[in-house]
C-alpha cells in the first residue's frame, strides 16, 4: 500500500499516519526525518544534501526525491510507504511519479484530510489552551500567528497538488472534522475499495 497524505497543518495526518503504520507494518516516511538519517549514513544523496544545508541551501527535489527513492528500496518498506509531507508542491509530485515509474512502482492512492480552515484554527487555540491549562509547554505549531502563517504557506504551495492527484483519478477526500476515529473508519473504507482495485 503506497499512500500519501495530504492536508493542511492540523488537519490530523500524523495521528492517522501513526494508526496505519500500526496497521498495515508499513513506514511513515517523513522528508526530514529521511534527510536527517541519510545525512547521519552518509549516502551519496545525504553527502549531497549536507553540503547545500552546510551552505545555507533549500534542498533540491532532485535530492529529496533520490533520498526517498533510497529509503524505499530498504526491506520494511517492501509493502509499501506512506508519505506525509511530501511533495509540497507540483514539481515535487512530477518527479515523485517520474521516479516511482522508474522503479516499476505505482501509488495506490493519495488521501486527502479536506478540513474547514477557520475551524481549523479555532482548534489550534483549543489546542494550545489545553496544553497550558495542563501545565504542558505550547508547541510552537500551535501558536496560532505561527499557525496562520503555515497555513497560508499550506494554501500558497501544497494545495496545488490536489487537483493534480484528483485528474489522475488518485484522490480520495476524507472529511478531516470527524471525530479522530471516523476519520480512520473513512481511511479504512477507502483503502478496502483500493484493495479491491488492485
């Protein structure tokens, strides 16, 4: 099962991404997390993306998108991936499906968590009233200034990827505001119309 996720910040990707590593055995995949490994091995990719950060550089899509290509070759992912975070933006999902092709592999499908932006950030604040409440520290996502912020960066960039995924007949659009179990029982729905597709 080869997914991503796609969604504003807050929208609930990472908790549902977790329930389906669960799940299904497969890896999250989290461009950072991906860079930061490949760095740390000191694969040819991650040599390449370290001498740009080193420099002060944005990372290129080609280099993010050949450190995918490495981790997806690794065993666990065998079953499939999910990717959440990425790609952000056109460009990224062309050369994304540009090199799955040239694996022999093909997404089955992208999940899109469709949510309501102004109660998106009503529940940010809600968010970060109950941390503090709790005597918890505020994640600095949750400041809601920082949020708006992500969230026009999320409606500048990253939305233009829907319409992308909905013309190859991909998307799947799942109603973000339920409950944080409906929206998994709507995931598992549109994955088993995925298996059955298969």
């Amino acid at each position: 099962m080869r997914l991503i996720l796609v969604g504003p910040p807050g929208a609930g990707k990472g908790t549902q991404a977790t329930r389906l590593v669960e799940k299904y055995s497969i890896p999250q995949l989290s461009t950072g997390d991906m860079l930061r490994a490949a760095v740390a091995a000191q694969t040819p990719v991650g040599l390449k993306a370290k001498e740009v950060m080193d420099a002060g550089g944005l990372v290129s899509d080609e280099i993010v998108v050949g450190i995918i290509r490495d981790r997806i070759s690794e065993d666990d992912a065998e079953n499939g991936f999910i990717l959440d975070g990425f790609p952000r933006t056109l460009p990224q999902a062309e050369a994304l499906d540009q090199m799955l092709e040239e694996n022999g592999l093909k997404l089955n499908g992208v999940l899109e968590l469709r949510v309501d932006h102004t109660k998106l950030v009503d529940r940010i604040v809600k968010r970060a009233e109950e941390a503090k409440a709790a005597g918890q520290p505020v994640r600095k996502d949750d400041d809601p200034e920082v949020f708006k912020q992500r969230l026009e960066a999320y409606n500048r960039d990253t939305a233009v990827v829907v319409p992308y995924y909905e013309k190859t007949g991909l998307l799947s659009v799942i109603d973000g505001m339920q409950a944080i179990d409906e929206v998994s029982a709507s995931i598992e729905t549109v994955l088993q119309g995925l298996d059955e597709k298969v």
